[in-house]
C-alpha cells in the first residue's frame, strides 16, 4: 500500500454513488495521471447511506474508502445533512424549512431541513452517529465535513419550530420582555409586546420590520445553523474523528462564522471566486489564516468555470491563472486546495459545472494547470510544511454583526459593508504588498502595529477595552468611518452619535449628514493629501487636551468642520474618521501605514505579491503575479527558486501569472 | 403662561412616549432656541395609551400636552389608528389587512388594520372615542389629525371582511347584477356574473382582472378609507375637537381626497418632495387651496433627508431651498409647516429620516434654515394673517378616478396621469408665473376664464353641465387629450368615441390610433405653432357650424386630417384635443392663455415666482426664486419687503432661492 | 342567398354575444363594404351559451350563424373552453389551475380550467358535446377551433389533479420507479425516490429542481393540453364537423405542436409578430406548411396594433405592411388570414386592442389595407387555389423537446434556443431567398438536399436512423451545434459526449469548453471564410477514415483543434458543428448552400422574397417587398402580374412593401 500522502493536499469532490460500478477504475487511474492526492466524498448520500428509515447501507462507501485509501489517496467524509432523502420529508414534513411566505422548502433541490426543528436535529443525528459508527477509525480518512455550506441556497426558516424557538432564543438573550422592549424601543409605532408570543418573525407586515428584530433575526438564523454544526461536532468528536470541520462561504451565507468556527478543529471554506477577483482570494486566506494555529483547507474552487443550470465564472480566458489561484491559496495559509468537482455530473442541478474530468472520463481544459499544480506542491512540499506565514503589522477587523446592521440599514443608497471593506481598506493594502491579518472581533490584537476599524456599526465593549489596551501598549488604531454607530440592538445611542468610544475617548461627533450628492472635499491635516469624503460624513470635534484635527470638510454644509480626529492614548494613538474617504485615491492610507512604521515586504512591480513564510528550519518567499501583468520583485535576500533550482539574487522575475517559491539561502 | 401663538404656524412631529422622562425639558429648551410653536403629538402611540386591552392611561399624555401648552406650544394631537399595538392583532387576527395572494399583514410594520373590518372600525372608534372624551376640551390643543396618511404602505385589502364589503358595496352601487353585467359587459370572456358571491376581488387570475372590476376595486379601497377617516371625524367632531383633518398623500396614495376631504374641517397634507421638484410642491399647493376657505396646513416635511432604512431624498445640497419651500408652502396659502420629525428616533423603522434635533439633541445641519424661516413667518405674520390668495383665472381639473382608469390601463406604454397633467399642463403654466387652481372635478367653476381638462378619462355628467354652463357664460375650456374615453364604469362608449360631450356637442372622432412610434407632426391653425403630437392619437372632426378646426395632423397615417376643433359655444368656446402636444414646446400653451386674456402675475425672470396676497386690510407679493437661479420681478406696483424693510420699487431682487415679502405701498 | 365562399379566407374574429341586438346589420354592411368574407365566433361565449348549469341557449348563436351565413359569410365556430363561466368554478373550484405556490388561478382572467383535472375534462366535454349537436351540421361553418390558444397566460397547473395526474404520467412513461431513478440519475443530492408519491411538481424547494424533471413537467404540462384538444377533437370529429383544428401559437407557448397537431384537420396558428419582425413571419408559414398536406391557416395576427391593458405592437408606421403581411401569410401556404378583431371590445380585458371597426363601427386606419388585400386575394383566388408551395431543397429542424432543454438549462448565459435557431439558420437562408421547410422531428425527410439540426439538444433515436438514411441516400445533413448533447432524460451522456450520433459515426468529442468571453477565432477548411465561434466550443476529432477537418479553432484555449468535422457516408455528407458560428457573418452558410447544389428561387435584391407556387394547370411565383426597401427581382421565366395584368419580362419591380403575383406564360 502507499505512504498516506502528506500536505499540501491536493483533490477533488467526488461522488461515485451516481456512476456505475467500475467506474471507479478509471477515475483512480486519471487521478494518479493528473497527480491530484485527495478526494471528498459523501456529503449528498444519503438516500444511498440510508435508502428506507432505518435500512443503512455503507458498504459501498467503505468499498470506496478502502478502495481509494489503497491507492494512496487522502479521503475527506462529508456528513450529507444539506440533502434528506425524498422518504424523509414525506414522513416527517415538519422538518421542512419554510420561507417567509409560510411556503415550506420541498423535496427536490437542497438545505431543505429546518436548522432549529428538533425532529430535523434529531434525524441529523441520527446518520451522523451512524457514520461515526462506520468511519472513524478509518485510517484512510484525514478529516470530516459537517454537512455542506451552512446556509447556502436556504438560510433562514419561518416555520412553527423555528418561530416557536425564535422567542425562546429571544427570552434567552434577553431575559424579560422590559429588557426587550427597552432594548429595542418599541414604543415606536405602537411595537410594545406584552407577551412573547406577540413577537413575529419578520414575515410579511405592512412597510418593514423593526430593525432590531430584523438583525436579531439574523443573528439567530445564523446561530440555529452553527447550533447544527455544534451538535454533528460533538457527535463525531466524540467518537474520535479526525480533523473535524464545515465548509465556510463567507459574505455569501452571512453566517457569524466567528461562532461557527469555534467548534471545528481547523478553518476550511469554499472559494468560487472567478480569475479577476484575485483580491478578494486574497482576502480570504487573510481572514481564514489568523483564525486557528492550523493551517486552512479549501474545501472548494471552480477548474475552468462554475455552473449550475448553466455556465457561471469563468475561468479559462488567462492562460496560468488557474494554477496561480491555486498557489495563492496555499502560500497564504494554506495546505488543502480541493476542486469541484472530480468527474462532471452526468444528471441533476450541477451539470454545467466545471470538473477535472468530463462524464466521460477524459481531462478537461482546466485539468493541465491541475496538474502543473499539483506537481509542484509536491516539490515545495518540504517547504510548505516547514514554513508558515508569521503573524502581520497590520490587521483590520472583519465583524458579521456589522454586516447584518448594515446588510438591514444600508445608511445611504448603495453603500454594501463587504465591498466597502475591501474597496476602502483591504484591497489598497494589499496592493501595496503589505502583509495584513484580517480578524474577528474577539481576536487577540497583540502583536499588530497598526489595526483598522472600519464599517464596524456595532463595536463589542469587549473589543472596545482590547484596543484600548492595544492602543495604550503603542498601537494605532483606525476607527471608522461608521463604526460604533449602533448598540447591540442594533439602535442608536440617545446620549451621543458614537455610544461607547464617543464616551471614552475625547471628541464629540457635533454634526452628521449623508455625502451623498454632496461629496465633500476633505483636507487631510497633511497639506499633501486631498480627497472626497463619500457615503456619510460626521464632524467630529475635538473634546479634550491630547487630541488634534486629523482631516477638515473643506466644502458642503458643514465647511471649515474637522472630519478626523487623531488621539493620543498611552504609548499609541486613535484616528477617528468621521467619513468614508473616496476609494479612488489611498494616499490617505499609506500614509497610515508609513506613520504606524509598518513596510511592504519588499519592493515589487505592479500585481507582483510576496507572502514570507518562516520556519525553525527554513526560511523564504512565495511570489506571484496575481494580476496577470508580469513583473519582478526585489526579495529581502538571496535564495533559490524551488521550483526551478534558479538561483534568485534577489530580484524575482515573473512572467504574467508566474509564481516563484524562494528558499532563502 | 405664554400666548397660545398665532398662524403661520411652524413645528413638527413629536414622540415623547420613545424617550426616557426629562428628555422634554431639553427638547423644549431647543424649541425654544430653534423658534419653532407648534408639535404634533401622539399618531403612533396607541400602545403606550393603552398597554393592555381597555387598560387606558392618558396621563402621560396629559402631562405631554400641559408641558407643550404651558410652554407657549400649539398642539395637535393625531389619532394612532394607523399603528395597531401587538396585543390588539393578536388578539383580534381578524381585523388583519390581507395582500393580494392572501396573506395577512401582520404585526411589525404598518397599517395592518384592515379599513373594511367591522372589527376594526369598532377598535379604532374606540380608542379615538377614549381620545376624544380626554382631550376634546384642552385649550393647548389646535387641531386634531385623523390616523396618519391613509392608504400609506398597505392600500387595499383582500381579507374576508374586505370581499364581503365589496360585494355589499358592489350591491349599493348597482343594485342588481343585470345592471353590473350589462354596465361591465361581462358578456365578454364568460365573465357573466349570476350570484353577487361569484364577483371575485383582483386576485390571482389567468392574465388579469377585468378593468371594470380594477377600477371599481379601487374606488372601493379608496372608499373604505374614507369611510375609516369619516367615523373618526364624527366622533371627534361630536365631542367638540376643533379643526379636525386627515394628512393625505395625493398622487402617492391614489385615494379619491374629494370624498375624504368631504369630512374634515381643513386641508392637511403631507409633502415630501424634494428640492428639485418645486414644481410638484407648486401642484400640491395650487390643489390643496381651492379645496375649502381655510388655509391648509402642511402636515409632514421633510427637513434636511427623507429616510427609513437608508437616507432617500436629500435637501442639503442647495443652501436656502429648506427655507425656500417653507416659504413656498405658506405663500401659496398654507398657514402651517411641520417638520417630520423633531427629535431623531434611535430606534425603530425611520432612524435614518431627517431631523431637527440629532438623538442625542443637538440641532441637525438642515436646523437653521428652519430657524430662519420660523423666525421670518414671525416677521411676516400680520401679513400672512390678514391676506390670502385670490382665486386664479386659470384651473385645471384633477381627476382621481380619470388616474384609477389610467393606472389600469395606461392606453399607450409609459402614460402616467400624473405626469402627463404636470409636465404638459399644470408645469408649464407654472412656469409662466401665471396663476392657477387645481379642481377637483366636482368644484364650482365659475370665475375662471380658462379650464383645463385634461387626461380627464372619465368626465362626470355634472363636470359637463357645470362646463357648459361656464363656457357659455364667457369661459374656454380645453378639454383633452384622452378626456371623456371611458364611461363611469371605465368601459368604452358604444356609440361615440367621447361620450356624453361628443353627444352634446357638434363634433365627431372618426379615427383613432396610437402616437406612439409615429409621432405625427401638427400644425396649429395659427401658423406659427408647429409641433409633435404624443401618446395618442384622435382625428376629431367639426360637425356642424359654429365649430373650427384648430389643429392638423401633418403626418402619420390620418395626414391632413383635423386633430383639434374649436367650438363656440354662448359667450365661450371650447377646444377639443385629439392628441398629447409635445411637452418639450409649450407655445400652444402660450396661446390659450393670452387668447384666453389671463395674465401672468407679473413680468419675471426665469424662476421666479409670484404670488399675489389680498385682503381687507393690506395686499402684496410674496416672490421667490424657486430654481436657485436667482434673478428679479417686476411688480404690479411698489412696496416695502416685509422681511428687510428695504423699499420695492416695483423691482425685486432676488438671491438663489431667496424670497421677499413685499407689502404694496 | 350567396355563393359560399371559397378561399382565400380573409376575415375577422366576431363576439356579437357583447353587443346589443341590431349591432349585427350595421356589423355585417360594414364588412361588405371591406370586402371581407369570413368570421370566427363563439370562443369565449359559453356564460351566455349556458347561463346556468344545464341551462343551454343556443338560439342567439344560430341567429348569428345564420345570418352571417345567410349574407355570404363563411363561418368559424370556435369552442369556448378558454373561459368557464363564474358559476362553474364557483360550484367546481377543484377545476381552478393553480399557480407554482399553490395558489388558485380564479374566475376574472382566462384559462383558469386545470387541464390535469377529470372534473374540468367533463365539463369541457360537456358544452362541446352541446355545440356539436348543435351546429355539426350546419352549412354555413366550414371549420371548427378548438378552444383557444391552449398554454396562454396559464400553462402549468400544481393542482392536487395535476399533481395526481403527473405521478401517473411518469408511471406511463418509466414503468418501474428503479427506471425513473436510474434515468434520472437520482442518487446525486439524495433525489432517490422510493415512492411514486415522493415525486413532486417542481413547486418551491431550496436552490431549483432537478432538470430531468423539470423537462419531463413540461412535456407533462404540454401533454395535458393535447389531451384537452384530443378529446374535443374526437368529440367534434364524432359529430361530423370540418375543418376541425385548433390555433396554436408556437415560441410563445412551448406547446409540443408535434403532439398537439397530430389531432387536427389543419394547422392553424395565431400569428402576432410586428412588421419589423417579417422575418418571424416568414419563419412561422415556413413551419406551417409542411405539417400537413392542406393549406394552412391563420386564425389570429394584427390589424393596426396589439394590445390589452395597452397599446402594445404597432403596424401603422410602415404603410403597405399591414397588406404586405397578408400575402405573406398567404402566398407561402396558406388559405386563410384572420384579423383579431372585427369590432373593437367595449369593455373588457383587451380593449386596447387594434380591430378592423371602432366600438361606434367605423373602419379603423388600419381597415383600408385590409380592404385592398381582401380585393386583391379574390383577384388572384383562382390562381392561389390551383398552386401550391413545392417542397423546398434545404429543411431545418425545429424541435419543442430540445427547446425545454435549453429553456431549463441555456448552457451558457443568453442562449435561448428560437432565436439562436433564427439568427443563425433560417434567417439568413431566408435573406439568401432560398426556399426552406422547417421539420418537426418526426417528419419525412426525403427530397430534401440539405437539413440543418441545429441546437437539437436532445436527437430521438428514430430521427437519427431517418437522417442517416437520407444522407446515405445523398443529403447534406449538418448537425449541431449543440446537437444530441442530452438523452431523452436531459442528461448528459457517460460515455461520450454526444451519445448515439457519436456512437455511430467516426468522430469523437475531446474537449469541451463555453465560449463566453473567449469566442475563440475559426477558420474553415475553405481558406477564404474566417469567423467567431459563438456560445459553446466542442472539439471535434476524426475518428476514422472517412472523416476529414471542416473547421478548426485559432485561438482559445484549445487552439489548433477541430472545430467541425466533414463525414462522407454513403452518396452524402454529415457536417458536426462543435460551436454556434457568429451569426453576424454568415459567408459559412452560403458555403453548405452552395455545396449542396441549392440554389435561390431568382435573383433578387435585399428583402425581396420570391416564393414559387406550382399546380396542375398554372405556375407562378409570388413576390413581395417585406423589408419596405423596394427593389426588384428576375424571375425564372416571363409572367403576367394578376394584380395589375402588367406582363413581367422577367424582372420585376416593387415599391416598399409591394406585392406582385405573377402568372408564368
């Protein structure tokens, strides 16, 4: 038998319950030629595992199992909670998930369980327990998927268990209905509640609404689904399952991934990303990296393109990007880059989708950059595993709770918190090759030089004391624009605009008023530096001796009126942005990052991006060109390129969507 | 105690039942510095009045209003009818409005109320009944406000109490199903009605509804509203309230405001459009004046963004056009202007809606504007008070159920009632700063030297005899395009393009076609005017001797033939119009008005209004620059600007969106 | 009493059950002057056939019937089941269709009656039965329609019938559930069914159904019309009656016309396409004609413009269109133009609508054209009943099954399969003025020299042995793109891509690719025609020695590789096209056209079209203008222009939109 493989792992999605027997031959001999080392299989089967209540079936995934763990191949299980069998839902129709307008989620298409229906729980269970019963010695099997996408396609229900549990979650949360009333100040429009059965899910009303119940609403639909995962977790922790995690989807599914997460031994995600949305890959593997001390898995990425019902991205059109993608995933963080999906789907709803293999078993267009990456995983595959990213200078903070707020109250037409982010913040540092750590709320922020804030509506009193103390410590902390503008519940503050900070730290927010239409010219207090504030403006004064004008209105309704405030704290310093600063122009934010000391990793050409990796044994740099302009960077020191055996001294040259992998010497 | 204060008055919205106690003293303390007089109170409040059911407290309500008053504030206290508390839906879920597919609007929202509900009717009776018996008799209060703004949100209703409604009131409009078959022609598609029970309302159907039946459903909806609105003003008006109204929302609303306005002892209206469209702000005030003998009042404005979720319009970007359309709004004939709202909301469906004082009671950057304006309505009071505008010499019909008709079938893509009276008609004349009523299609018409009917769909009997009876005594009346085409059931007429007036008068349409696509030409019988003809397209022929043709189709498929005739008639004459005029060239409009002997108010440049003020004791002008362009008038005769005290002579200067109150020496 | 007349049809839809007694003679005069000769009546008049259940009156009807025929008229009497009467599905509510979420369609549109229910089945049959007995016999009718336009508005019902009856069907169709399953290819997302009563209507569930499904519903939903029209059909056919047909309206409603057709006399269609469409026009005769061996007709198309609610498509801007369309509809196959409709509806839900009279009976702008028409087909009625259309050389396969394929999946984004038929295959041959048949799947191919199969998603077994015999015999057949890229199941094939087509002849599919953002350049093997490749790219390979390169790709991802392959078998020749060429250049057709020995049916210049008519004892050709450009053509020998006796030697002239029906000498 072979060596079980090591990392990084490279693979596929792979479903042989829906080819006939046999098959299966020559889907091992075109992976052995591609050179791919992984397969995911058994998140969709379970009318297979189970084709009557009661009558399980595994033998045929133990054959599988057996089958592709003898040929040396790495085998992820999938719990298959996203698809109940067709005789489930007939037997216990409770268990359907239910739109908002009272239409119960079918047989016929996917996540059609209600996530905080008990009886739904408890089947869950039930072929989860079974699995576990099977699969958790096996030795072929490196790590368990729960269920698939939480959230996806369905992520909220209305039905009577979710209803009914809803009130229970708010009781929980809330304690009295007093507090609730209070909390949300539902006065307003006659809302008051004198019993908890009173209180709706938010289904059809006249207008919209309550926009604390809304996000509310949000907040628990999410939690049923990480409830969900929580108890598949415990259940296969128990009976010793490896590696033991749930395929993410951030922004997508807008789940509070930072619960999610906490039960899951390592960070694993799906990215369908298409070729010219490098940044937000990279944005990804940012956010994914600083999450455990593992390094992430991606579960799922397209071949050529995506594709349900017909072709979605695309990938073909540049030529190396599909191997470029590839290693980003990896020399940011990761060590598992998976594809769906294996063989192309000969019936049902993915059919258009891209694959490694077409229903014919031939290799497709996308399959030779597989290959190529493959290949040279294997021969970086010592470097890989002995080297890591080292932890940032910077880090900006990414909240859901914020999301939802703003997902709920846009504030002003068009304004869209995960494109904010990254148009304003993420995106810029990134392209000026800075390494940057993206962070939950509850994050430990020791360590980092420089911290932004931004969008970030709701700011946890928890996370308020932890920068304080960071800022205290010597870093800089950029706050705003728009953040801790709402309570928990998602209201405004009656005693001042920004609640908590606005009443720790001294500035007064005097004036607010929306940009749009107006888009005031800003001067930044460094005469170089002009711009246009967008979306919303607040003047923020000055409301005590150590802080100073940072940036001035210089033309609307409030001109001549301070925009920014820049704070003294202990050792370190608060910029408090009262405006979105104009996307077009970053000036603003290098000069953020030089003033905080923090440097670029090296000096680079345009679209040419260079991740460190350290290790006890070996040091050196991943380096690509993720624009597809080509170019070269000037690396710390000299070395040589792994995948060539080229020496690098130090100037790295790169052809469009080139990548070099640098042992430094 | 302070001086009740006299009209203008000038104020806004207030929700103290959302706010911790003692918040008032700064609110009032504001006030005060702002120079506002006047707060609505109480519209939303119904659960804070009575927590549980029969459960009353209006105690502090009392307090609210003895605070206010003492103060020196008018109060008006509106009914909160349009915000049925959670217990009350609950309890009752059969007096839930219902949407067209059947589901009940339920608590959360807005007007969830089902107007036709005999449920309902009786809850709400009662607890305006309770408002009454409290507040009937306080000095503090001036007005009393009915509901707020019927038919917002939710605007029909298809619950069961509705479709039994509808079939009564279906009984009482055609008392036997012969007359409705035959009025509807139901013999068309089986639509043949043998049981009252058979009637549906709009619901789901193959295609859609009969228009017919769509456009009774509407008067019914509208009806049922104004049902709603007359039981609350007979018992406010029982119990002694003074000045009782209902705040509508024309064009936005679509409810026939000639039956509601029937029942109420002034005109009370909401506005919120924003600073571009003055043209619409000039419509609605030209149609709220000529509607009763009091000067209206302005309900709800907005000051410096309207907003819900997220920021809508936005008044900030033109500095002085608040004040402008303070100014506006009361020059034209109103003698109140409230502001929505007066202290943010920090919770709730409207936290991000404009404001005059911040949650935290600061004064927001569209406050000081309102400050100068309230400040000169000070200044200008006598004069507002002792002068009024003098009926016009040009009116224009608006025809509520012409735009039901309308909105069911627009006859050509793209007609819109609304716009097409505003853009063709109403703005233009507008524009020449030549005064002008809007009618409601049962006022009195004598006086006018000049009526407009256009788009007038369905021509009431009476509206022509009145007609008639004006033209022969010396009137013009222009009637057209697209008026009189439908019967009052909205069905064509079988014997005659027109009607009743093709019937009454000597002309013939011998062919119709569509505008749109051809767009003929047209030449006016004065050889000047050439133009485009839109829309649609009637060829109207003179039938006996004392008619004229007055327009001519140049192109198209009916070239040469007449497309407008001039009829005299006794002392008058009457233009029949077969198509839209292009509203891009408005020199036809030109012609009716100086052939018609009306005069502009006087000679002024380009957005510059006039307004004549008249009365016992003085008379005058109020001017202002409505398009920010500034510019001057020439007045009729000298005078002094009441606001400066700087002499007229007869030239006024005007700044962008400046105003003067110019009293005549 | 007048001769019946014989055909040319020319004549209008007619609904005297809306107007009052004594409407008819001033009806019937007016028609007289027009020149018309034939009317359609009874298709939604059963509430006044059968006020009340049981309660029949057919004595207006016979009154109706008698007169027109009395006067001269031919008569069409058409079924009314389109519109059961408000008594039937109040007392039968089980017959309502329902919508997708389960919502009743209700009495106040069209086509509420669920073709899926027994129930609605016997009441159809029902009124049929009556008017059979009625009027089977009688001399004035000469055709029967069959309700009206089956699938319009409403065409899918999820009633319990429908659903009941769906279960049955897919019972009929697979036989054993393992069948279904396997066909299907359930396993995946654990769609396995245990249970025929597991299977659902493809109503609400989580991301989207199945696609075998779903194209199985829609054949299923198609089925049941055919049925309906079967059972009428036999019902009417029993009785003795004519020309027993019913009007289809193909594209717009997806009916199988292939199954629907088979119970019908005639083809007749309801034909509304604008001028500016004459393309489509042209299209739908092509489609007619080959049917069946009698002339077609059409029972429905436009006079001045469509419309409903509104105007909708406009006639009026092209004079001569409106004449130019008939003989277009006439001259390519048909015996029968019918305008919808004789008098403008006074109320009801089309009253927009263009007609021939105005609701007071005066012809419409519209009318003259018609009555020249009307004139000339009699000029010409001779000489139209003794020719006829000949088969023509080249086909194109249009094929309903493959539509709901692509209509379930369009592969890539945009593609829809009738306008990707039209744009690049029967539009351009159209424009290159050669004669063209378009096939249902099922039809005789002999005689034809070259067949197009293009876009046919799904190829049934049986064509493929039809086509592979008429190439063996000498065709040019060219098949794809997208050709037999489906089974009957919609699924893709696991052995190779193009499952029997490619089993059966020497070519393999390799590669396969979108060619979205790519459309990789072509070259042909004829080195003079270069091109885009549209949509999809396949690699074609020759497998085998009679296979030879037709066209290859230059640039793309798979540059280098065949495009098309050139297959000799037998006496001729199958051309597989791998992707859809650019429509925008169609230099590729000419090439097939040319190779296949086809040639034009003259000379002519842009937009004159030429159609030859041949009969046992006269010859000509019929030419129009349908671009409204002008121009001439050279006809094959000299003529006489019947319309004008011109003798035509050969070349013959016509102004924008002019006819010419040329007698050969």
């Amino acid at each position: 038998m072979p060596d079980k493989p090591l990392p990084p792992y490279i693979g596929a999605a792979y479903y042989p319950e829906a080819w006939p027997e046999g098959t299966i031959d020559q889907d091992i001999e075109r992976a052995k030629e591609i050179g791919i080392n992984t397969f995911r299989i058994g998140e969709f089967a379970w009318s297979r595992m189970e084709r009557e209540e009661g009558q399980h079936d595994f033998g045929w995934v133990h054959d599988v199992v057996n089958r592709l763990g003898e040929e040396g191949f790495a085998v992820i299980m999938a719990t298959p909670t996203a698809t109940p069998p067709a005789w489930l839902t007939k037997k216990y129709p409770e268990v359907l998930a239910v739109d908002v307008d009272g239409q119960p989620y079918g047989h016929g298409g996917r996540r059609h369980g209600c996530p905080a229906s008990p009886k739904w729980r408890a089947l869950s269970e039930g072929i989860v327990r079974k699995m576990a019963d099977e699969f958790a010695d096996d030795p072929h099997i490196i790590g368990w998927q729960i269920d698939n996408e939480f959230g996806c396609h369905v992520n909220e229900s209305f039905s009577a268990s979710a209803v009914a549990r809803w009130r229970e979650w708010l009781k929980e949360k809330y304690g009295t209905l007093d507090s609730l009333n209070s909390s949300w100040g539902t006065e307003l429009w006659s809302q008051w509640y004198t019993d908890w059965d009173e209180i709706p899910a938010p289904v059809k009303c006249g207008y919209a609404h309550h926009p604390s119940l809304r996000v509310n609403w949000k907040e628990f639909s999410s939690d049923m689904y990480a409830e969900c995962n929580r108890e598949q977790y415990d259940i296969l922790k128990a009976a010793g399952c490896p590696n033991v995690m749930t395929d993410g989807m951030p922004n997508f599914h807008r789940l509070d991934y930072e619960t999610m997460f906490a039960d899951a031994d390592l960070v694993a995600n799906n990215c369908y990303f298409p070729p010219d949305q490098y940044r937000a890959i990279i944005g990804e593997c940012d956010w994914m990296r600083p999450i455990k001390d593992t390094p992430y898995w991606f579960t799922e990425s397209a071949t050529g393109w995506t594709g349900g019902f017909q072709v979605g991205s695309l990938y073909l059109p540049k030529p190396g990007s599909i191997r470029a993608r590839g290693w980003l995933m990896t020399a940011l963080g990761g060590e598992m880059v998976l594809y769906w999906l294996y063989r192309q789907h000969w019936s049902g709803q993915e059919m258009l989708h891209g694959s490694l293999l077409t229903t014919y078993g031939e290799p497709t267009v996308g399959c030779e950059e597989i290959g190529l990456l493959a290949e040279e995983l294997q021969t970086a595959g010592e470097f890989l595993r002995e080297t890591s990213v080292p932890q940032a200078k910077v880090a900006l903070h990414y909240h859901t709770p914020s999301a939802w707020i703003l997902d709920t109250e846009p504030q002003v037409p068009g304004l869209q918190y995960d494109s904010a982010f990254n148009e304003s913040f993420h995106g810029p540092i990134t392209d000026m090759n800075v390494m940057r750590d993206v962070l939950f709320a509850g994050a430990d922020v020791s360590g980092y030089d420089l911290i932004f804030s931004p969008f970030m509506a709701y700011l946890p009193d928890d996370t308020l004391e932890r920068m304080l103390d960071a800022v205290r410590a010597g870093a800089t902390w950029v706050v705003g624009p728009l953040t801790s503008i709402r309570s928990r519940h998602a209201t405004l503050f009656r005693d001042c605009a920004y609640g908590p900070i606005e009443r720790a730290l001294p500035f007064k927010v005097t004036k607010r008023f929306p940009a749009t239409g107006i888009d005031p010219d800003i001067v930044w207090t460094d005469p170089c530096i002009r711009g246009k504030a967008k979306a919303w403006c607040d003047v923020i004064e000055p409301d005590g001796g150590a802080t100073d004008i940072y940036a001035i209105y210089e033309s609307g309704p409030c001109a001549g009126q301070p925009a920014a405030v820049d704070i003294e704290l202990g050792e370190g310093r608060i910029i408090v942005l009262g405006f979105r600063p104009d996307p077009a122009d970053t000036s603003w934010l290098q000069r953020f990052v030089s003033e905080a000391g923090v440097k670029p990793v090296c000096d680079a050409t345009e679209g040419i991006a260079v991740v460190p990796r350290v290790g006890d044994k070996q040091n050196g740099w991943i380096a690509f060109d993720w624009k597809g302009l080509g170019g070269h960077a000037v690396l710390p020191s000299d070395g040589v390129d792994i995948l060539t055996d080229e020496p690098i001294c130090p100037v790295v040259s790169l052809c469009p969507y080139g990548v070099a992998v640098v042992k430094s010497s």
